[in-house]
C-alpha cells in the first residue's frame, strides 16, 4: 500500500525524493498549483548541504546560490560597517576540513530549493499532484484515508507536511502547543531595486540603529531583493509596492532607491509553537506541521528537510514490512531537536543582531541521537565519536570520501582493522582516521540517514541491532 504525503513544501518534497529512490510507492498532495513563488526561507545549513549531496541535488544547489554575503549596515547612504554572518549571530565559525566537506552555509530563494527537489523528484520517476486539498483525514487500525475534493485515498500511511496551518494536525487532534508574539510582526517579500551596489545583506537605517532596519537581501542567480523589515504589532500595512517603497524611505532615510517590480509579499506574526506528539496511529508530521519559531539563525526549512530524512528510510521499513518498529524512534529522535530549535531561533530572535553575546552554532552537524532508541554502543571506553553522532565524512585510499560510500539509501559498515562480517551490507574495511577516534577491531554502523547507529567490536551485536 501505498504512503500519502500532503504538502509538497521543501519538507514534503524531500521525503518524496527519498521515497521515490527507495521505490516506495506514495502520493505527494498539493492544494497549491504549483511551486510557492517567494524567496521565504534562504539560507541552506552545512548539514542540510550533505543531505542535499546524498539526494543527489548538490550541484543544482550550489548553481543555484551563493555563499552568504557580509552584512553591510548604512546611515542614510553612509556605509557603517560590513560583517560576515557568525559575527552578526555572535556563533561560531567552521574551519573546512577532510570531516566537514562544505564548511558554509548557502543562500538560496526558497523557491529555488524546491524547484531543484521538484525537479529530482520527477527525475526518481515521481509526481506532484497539484490543486488537490487534503480536507478531513479518517484512519482505523489497518488504514488511513486522506479526502480530497478529488475523491477519498487509502494508504497505510500518511504524512502531514502541510505547513503550521496543517489541516493535517487538526485532523488528528493535535495541539499546537506555543504563543504567538503580540507585539510584533514581519513584512517579507521580494522586490526588484535600481540604486544598491554590490551583492549584500543591505541593512538599511536612518540613525544607524540596526533594531530600526529595512534589510534588502541579494538573491542570486536572480535580479530580486528578498526585503524584511520588523513593524509593531499596530503596524498594519497596506500589501503593496507603494507601502514597501513608504517604509523603506522611512526606515532608510533615502529617496534614491527604486524599488520595483514586488512578486511576492506576506505579513506574518510570530509564532512558538510545537506539536506533543508526531504520530498518531498511521498519521506522521513533519515540518513546519510540526514546529513553527523565529526564522532568526534559519532553522525552519532545514529542520523541515532533517525530519523528512530522518522519516523517509523508517516510513519505507514499515511499508515494506521489515520493521514496522522503527517508525517509533521518529519521533524520539526529532522531538528533542525542535525543542531545541525553538530555543535557539528564539534566543537569535531576542539578540536581533545586536551580537555581544555568544549564541549556539546553526549549523545543525552537532545534531546528535544519542540519547535516543536507535543509538547502540557497548565500548566500554568510548572515545569522541558516538553512537548517535553524525557520521563524519573522511578521505579513502581510493580518492573517493566517505560520504560517497554513504551516497543511497542503504547502511555502511565500517571496520576499523577489523574482519568484515557477513551481514550483507556495503563494508569498508578501513583504518582509525581523522573524526574516528575509534580502536582497531572497531565496527561503526552508518545508518542510511548519516547517523551512526551502532560502535561496537562485537560483529554478533551488530547482527542482532539489524535483526540479520
Ligand atoms: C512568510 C514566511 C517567511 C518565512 N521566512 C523564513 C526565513 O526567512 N527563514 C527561514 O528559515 N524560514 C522562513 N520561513 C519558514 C520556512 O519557509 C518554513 O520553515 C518552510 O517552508 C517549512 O517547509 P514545510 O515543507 O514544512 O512547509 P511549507 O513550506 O509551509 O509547505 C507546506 C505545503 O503544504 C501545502 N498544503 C497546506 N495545506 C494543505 C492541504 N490541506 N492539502 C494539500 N496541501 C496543503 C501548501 O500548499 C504547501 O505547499 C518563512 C515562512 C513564511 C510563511
């Protein structure tokens, strides 16, 4: 039977990517007519880049963006100061190196991000069934119906990836836990400018006071302006160009900038909020379904494409029948990492900029599962790697990496001078190396999403953690 995804947003879109290449079979649901228009969320986190290389959508992505550009502060037209990134969100730095392959994150338009998954998806052979609204959802112990203004679809499984109105998590009954912040809201959109120089995060202000900004993002590969700009909640704003043009001239002091061209606009409030549960019965969520917060530090859209990934190889051992279990460790494992997203988008959010203080990295590779179900390691002396961790990338003999021998949708096995085991799994015979502070008779367990599922120097354990 087949897997019902409703919403093909970025999350949507990538767990119907990696289905499509496990060949499970699904039906990927859109209300919209096609791909959203608006540059929303544009930054790629460095962990969100590795899975982008093993969804085989690397290189469309980096044609596709850019590193991210310094921010440039003005008083009226006078340039105060250009800062990169990190120093503007006060976290750290990576330097690049043989276990960290793209060491930066990148600017990309959302829209771009899903056309690229879009386009990868119809490459598996798969589709987007646009115009179709998920409107009531009905499940019993042996199936889930999604029901459409096109008519009823069974499955034995369904996935709510409609965004944080998900008529998906109402239908199940659950809360969306969280306030919304009174005091203020966002204008976004996208614009084209006559009278800006040089590809920047423009940070426009009368007075040179950053909390009083009008922000003009560069988006590459593209003549568009992503604008932000933070108003009072009392603010409320006409949607159009001539508004835009009124509150740039305000916040900037500058009657020399054309603004032209606006393609899409929204006004949002902030919202802080997360589900109590990811599943209920044959019905999963995932994405901004599941967690909504501050787009400060980026995390949204990568957090949307990490659940998707960490869902898809668990969703198709349960449809497959191999290990219906597995699909329980889902949420386990991701609860914990929104609520530490919301934390720490809400901390980015409170600093505003500013910098001063020193806030956690963004970059999302410290994600570990270590605490949870999955995460198997009986050494009893174990080093800095764990089980949990995500696999470091590293250098073969061969010339190749690591993360090509990760490339699909199987498990690895790595043994550390150690025999290879009959587990029929691809094994790479290898040697304690840099990011695998491990002991030689060591076998470490990738598991299909990057993520060490075991270290142990028992190859029985390894049987039974795989039920081979
Ligand atoms: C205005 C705005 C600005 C943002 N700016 C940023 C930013 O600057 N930085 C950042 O990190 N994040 C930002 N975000 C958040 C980021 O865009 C989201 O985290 C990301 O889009 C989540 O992806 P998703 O696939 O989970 O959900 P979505 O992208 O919301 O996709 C949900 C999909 O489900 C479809 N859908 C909804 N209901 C149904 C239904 N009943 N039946 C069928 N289909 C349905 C929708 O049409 C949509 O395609 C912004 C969000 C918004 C709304």
């Amino acid at each position: 039977m087949t897997v019902v995804i409703v919403g093909a947003g970025p999350t949507g879109l990538t767990l119907a990517c990696d289905l499509a290449r496990r060949q499970v079979p699904f039906r990927l649901l859109d209300k919209a007519p096609g791909v959203f228009p608006g540059s929303r969320a544009k930054g790629l986190q460095q962990r969100t880049l590795e899975v982008c290389a093993d969804l085989g959508v690397l290189d469309a992505v980096r044609a596709g963006g850019a590193p991210f550009p310094e921010f440039r502060l003005y008083r009226g037209r006078e340039v105060l100061w250009e800062r990169s990134l990190s120093e503007m969100l006060g976290t750290p730095e990576l330097s690049a190196s043989v276990t960290v392959p793209f060491p930066d994150p990148w600017l990309i338009p959302q829209w771009r991000t899903e056309e690229i998954l879009h386009r990868r998806l119809v490459e598996l052979g798969g589709q987007v069934e646009w115009n179709t609204e998920v409107l009531a959802v009905d499940q019993d112990a042996d199936s889930v119906i999604a029901h459409t203004a096109n008519g009823p679809i069974e499955a034995a499984y369904l996935v709510g990836t409609d965004g944080g109105h998900s008529t998906v998590r109402k239908a199940i009954g659950v809360d969306f836990i969280g306030d919304a912040a009174e005091s203020e809201r966002t204008l976004i959109g996208d614009v084209r400018v006559r009278g800006l120089n040089g590809r920047y995060c423009h940070i426009l202000t009368g007075g040179g006071d950053v909390g009083q900004r009008f922000s003009l993002w560069n988006l590459p590969g593209s003549d568009y302006y992503q604008f932000v700009v933070s108003l009072p909640a009392e603010q409320t704003p006409e949607l159009t160009l001539d508004a835009v043009r009124r509150l740039c001239a305000q916040r900037s002091g500058r009657t020399d900038l054309e603004l032209f061209d606006l393609r899409w606009i929204s006004l949002y409030r902030l919202n802080v909020r997360m589900v109590d549960r990811y599943r209920v019965g044959r019905v999963l969520l995932a994405g901004d379904a599941a967690h909504v917060h501050s787009s400060a530090g980026g995390q949204g859209l990568n957090t949307g494409i990490q659940d998707a990934y960490n869902l898809g190889w668990k969703l198709a051992a349960a449809v497959d029948g191999t290990d219906p279990g597995l699909l329980e460790t889902y949420a386990a494992e991701r609860m914990p990492v929104a609520a530490n997203v919301l934390g720490l988008s809400s901390l980015l959010h409170q600093q505003d900029f500013r910098g001063g203080s020193t806030a956690p990295a963004i970059h999302q590779l410290d994600i570990s599962y270590r605490d949870g179900p999955l995460a198997l390691d009986d050494r009893a002396d174990p080093g800095t790697l764990r089980a949990g961790d995500r696999a470091p990338d590293g250098l073969l003999p061969s010339g190749t990496t690591l993360f090509d021998a990760f490339q699909g949708p199987h498990h690895t096995l790595l043994a550390f001078d150690a025999p290879t085991p009959n587990l029929g799994l691809p094994t790479l015979t290898l040697s304690p190396c840099e990011g695998y502070d491990v002991s030689p008779g060591t076998y470490v367990l990738v598991r299909p999403d990057g993520y060490i599922g075991a270290i142990t120097e028992n190859a029985a354990v390894l049987a039974q953690y795989l039920r081979v």
